[in-house]
C-alpha cells in the first residue's frame, strides 16, 4: 500500500480513524514500531473503544515483544467483541507462544467458528505440539511434548502432514509431529582461507576490517573507538560463493563460528524458536569473538505479510531485537548473513543498523574467473592450460559453473584413466574448454528476476549495484 498517499490524505481529513488505523498498521507490517505507536495512539484519542485500534494496540504490543500485554489486551477485546474472529485467532496464536496449547485450541477453535476461512494448519499443528490436543485440559496427564520427547535418534525435518498421520477428525496426530529435526549446526572449524576464494575482494577487505584486524590490533581499533563485529549481510546469485566466503572467513578467524541452519530453528514450535535464537546469540556473545553465520536469511526474514500475527513474525521480531535490541551486547560478534533472494528479506532488516554492510556479490570478472580456474586447478594433474584463455571463456559463469566445468574433465580424464589400468591421465586445457561447453552458465536466469527488482522495487537504492552489473554487462 502507498503510505505517501494514505498519508496525504490523511492531511486532508486528519480525524480520519479507519485512516489511521491503515497508517498504523502499515507501519505495523513494516515494523516501524514508533510510528504505528503515534498514529494508533491518535485513533486511540478519537475512538478508544474501536474494536480494530484495540486489534492493533494488541499487536504493537506483541511486536514490542510485550507479549502478556498483547494477551491481555485481546482478553479484553474478545470479552467485548465476541464475533471478532480475527482477534480469537491471534489470541490462540500468542497463547501457543506462550505455552499453553489447551487454552490455545479453545481460542482457536472460536475463531475459526466464527470465520472458517481462518482456518490455519499450521497455527493448529503449533497448537497440538503445545499440548492442544483438544481444547479441554484433562487432568494429570496430558503431557505436552517437551524437547526432549521429540528429539530421541534421527528425526527428518521437513512437512509434518503426511500419509495416514491423521485423525478422524482431520487433526494431525502427534506421530506426525513428531518428525521434525530439533538439532542446530554449530560450525566450529574450517580449513577453508581467503586464498580459496576467487575474486570478492571487497567482501573480504569488510570482513578483514570488521573482525580480522580489530582482533589482530585491538589496542590500535581500541585507539579509533572501533570495536570488532557488526553485520554483512551478502547477496547474489547463486553459486558465486557467498557459502564459501563465510566458511573461509571461519578459516580465516582463530575464533569461534557459528554457522545456524535457520530451517531448522523455523521447523520448531512457536515460542520455542525465538528462545533458541535467543540461545544461540547468547552462545555467541558468551564466546565473544566469534563469526555468527545464518545462511539463506531469507528462509527467517521472509516477508511474511500474511503471518504477521503468527510465528514468523515473532522469530524476526526476535531476530531483530537480539541484531540491534537495547540489551543487545554484540561486541565482538560479526554477524553475518547470505542469501540469493534479497527481496523476500523483511525490509526491517536491510534498513542501517542492522546489518552495516549490504553486500552485492556479482558473478565472478574475468580477474576472479581467473583466480578461480587457478583454485580449481590446484592440486590436480592439469597441463597445457591457460587460466585467462579458459576465463574468457567463461563468461557468465558463477564459481560453481568453474567448478562443475572442472568436475566434468576430471572425471573424463579419471575414467580414461581407470581405463588405462590406474595410469595418469592428465586434465588438459582441450578437456577442461570442452567441459565449458556442456556447462550452461546459471546466473542469468537469476538476473531476469533481479532486474524486475532491481527496476521496480529499488527502494532506498538498495539494488543499485544490481543495476550497475546489468549495465555493464547486459547492454
Ligand atoms: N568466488 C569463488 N571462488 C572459488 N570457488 C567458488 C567461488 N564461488 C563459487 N565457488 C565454487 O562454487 C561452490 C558453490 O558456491 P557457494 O555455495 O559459496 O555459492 P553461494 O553464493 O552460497 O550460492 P547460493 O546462493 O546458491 O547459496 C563453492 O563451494 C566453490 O566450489
Ligand atoms: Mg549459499
């Protein structure tokens, strides 16, 4: 929705409360939470008892991370307005996030009396997780499903809702729940160094300035008032080595890494994911310095509009509060992100502040293809080979196209080879020129999309450097 147009308008009848009310809960989905706070506050003046200021009154404070207060709130607000639908539903979804899957299904169960097309399977599969089995609390032994219970041998994450995991009544069964994958990656090491990595050297010139030297140097950084740590946060298309840079930068640093699977924290309950998220930035601030690595970012900050009331909201909301939070004490702690979709990441998140650094890592020049063809060629029989001829040829590719390039002629050479009763074939410049051949580059499918968004959703020129590419290698 277009603010500057609601807001003009507003400028045209200021004692507009629906108005008001689309302003604030437009700032709401943006999570600019002072600006929702001082037009809902001005609704609030003019109508206390709307049902809908009081909705959104609920979310701000939810969003504030005041959750009892959101839950009262709604208490009041369900109590007064019956047939809100809206407002039961968003009262089973914080009452599950507090725990209390019961009371949650009973919550849940009004709304979508009242409107069916609430109905929310995955809020219902969050609830039954939480206990909510059904909504009457039997006495004694209702166990809910605790961490523990769930976690025992190898559970696959992925879709809970399948095969004959249903009950009568179409409510999946706690089986069914049961698979899920509750264990967190901890990267500790890496054998990869920057030298692994063609190209991006303004990336690792940020990641030298913002951890490597402050901890080689600290009196000196400590003489500038400069600490280490901060944010990055990397994009791109696929391939070009955003995964690789951050396991390099884990080599690099003689310091502690921390690589989070994010599907995995997003596949636990509601409430349960954000107080991991906590955990882990705990973790890391107790092992201060330390490289916090979240890859695919994406898969967390979605911008899920439509979950707004409901677990992805809150976990970003955490996510944010642990990046900038007043308590926040993240010196020493270079978070950093990567992802390939940039515009599904809530805007919240690439405002300043957050992550310091947004980085554009284009498919690797003809310089880094370079390098990479030299990488590749490491430690392998590789003869009568010419990195730069091999590089002009290979324009377009992302690292990963180099790579699989070089995987192909490897394996030709090996099966002559093994061919040749385990003689040394070697990896010729001929084997590895016909290999690009096979290899069609990836990247530019990526660019089709980037452009659209580089062209119509650029805000605050984010995408600038998207343009820039395209400009110089696209016209
Ligand atoms: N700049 C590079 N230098 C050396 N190798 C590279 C480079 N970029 C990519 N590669 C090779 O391609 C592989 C895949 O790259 P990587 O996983 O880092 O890509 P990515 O940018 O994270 O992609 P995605 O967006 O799909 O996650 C690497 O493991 C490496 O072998
Ligand atoms: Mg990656």
């Amino acid at each position: 929705m277009d603010l500057n147009a609601l807001k003009a308008a507003l400028e045209a009848s200021p004692e507009n409360v629906p108005l008001l009310l689309l302003i604030a809960q437009e700032h709401l989905d943006r999570f600019d939470l002072d600006e929702a706070d001082s037009y809902l506050k001005k609704a609030t003046q003019l109508q206390p008892g709307h049902a809908k200021v009081q909705l959104l009154a609920a979310r701000l404070s939810s969003l504030q991370g005041h959750i009892s207060e959101a839950i009262v709130r709604l208490e009041a607000l369900c109590q007064k307005f019956p047939e809100m639908a809206e407002a039961w539903l968003f009262l089973a979804s914080l009452t599950v996030s507090e725990g209390d899957g019961p009371l949650a299904r009973g919550y849940y169960e009004k709304a979508v009396a009242i409107d069916p097309n609430l109905k929310n399977d995955k809020l219902l599969t969050d609830i039954i997780q939480a206990g909510g089995a059904s909504s009457t609390r039997k006495s004694g032994h209702s166990e809910p499903a605790t961490n523990k219970s769930l976690s025992n041998g190898h559970i696959e994450s992925g879709p809970f809702f399948e095969g004959d995991h249903f009950e009568d009544d179409g409510i999946p069964s706690l089986d069914g729940v049961l698979a899920r994958d509750l264990e967190v990656d901890f990267q500790l090491r890496s054998d990869r160094k920057f030298e692994d990595v063609g190209g991006m050297s303004m990336v690792k010139d940020e990641i030298r300035m913002k951890i490597i030297h402050p901890l080689k140097n600290p009196k000196l950084f400590e003489q500038y008032g400069k600490k280490a740590g901060g944010g990055v946060l990397l994009y791109g298309p696929p391939g070009c080595g955003k995964t690789l840079m951050s396991l390099a930068t884990a080599g690099e640093i003689q310091s502690t890494f921390l690589s989070v699977g994010l599907h995995q924290i997003l596949n636990m309950y509601i409430g349960e994911s954000e107080s991991r998220l906590h955990d882990i930035f705990q973790l890391a601030r107790r092992h201060n310095p330390c490289v916090l690595f979240f890859d695919e970012i994406d898969a967390l900050a979605a911008d899920r509009r439509d979950m707004r009331q409901s677990a992805g909201r809150h976990l970003i909301n955490q996510f944010l509060s642990e990046l900038d939070g007043a308590g926040a004490h993240n010196d020493g702690i270079l978070v950093l992100g990567a992802t390939n979709a940039p515009w599904h990441v809530d805007n919240a998140f690439l405002r300043p502040g957050r992550f310091d650094r947004i980085i554009f890592v284009p498919p690797p020049d003809l310089e880094a293809r370079i390098e990479i063809a030299r990488i590749c060629s490491r430690e392998k029989p590789v003869i009568e080979f010419s990195a730069e001829e091999f590089a002009r040829k290979t324009e377009g590719f992302s690292g990963a196209d180099i790579r699989s390039a070089f995987d192909r002629a490897t394996e030709e050479a090996l099966q002559e080879a093994l061919q040749r009763g385990g003689q040394i074939v070697p990896i010729t410049g001929k084997k590895l020129l016909k290999a690009v051949k096979n290899v069609r580059p990836s990247t530019r499918k990526w660019f089709e999309s980037a452009r659209n968004y580089a062209l119509y959703a650029n805000q605050d020129g984010l995408y600038d450097d998207i343009l820039k590419y395209l400009k110089m290698n696209h016209s």
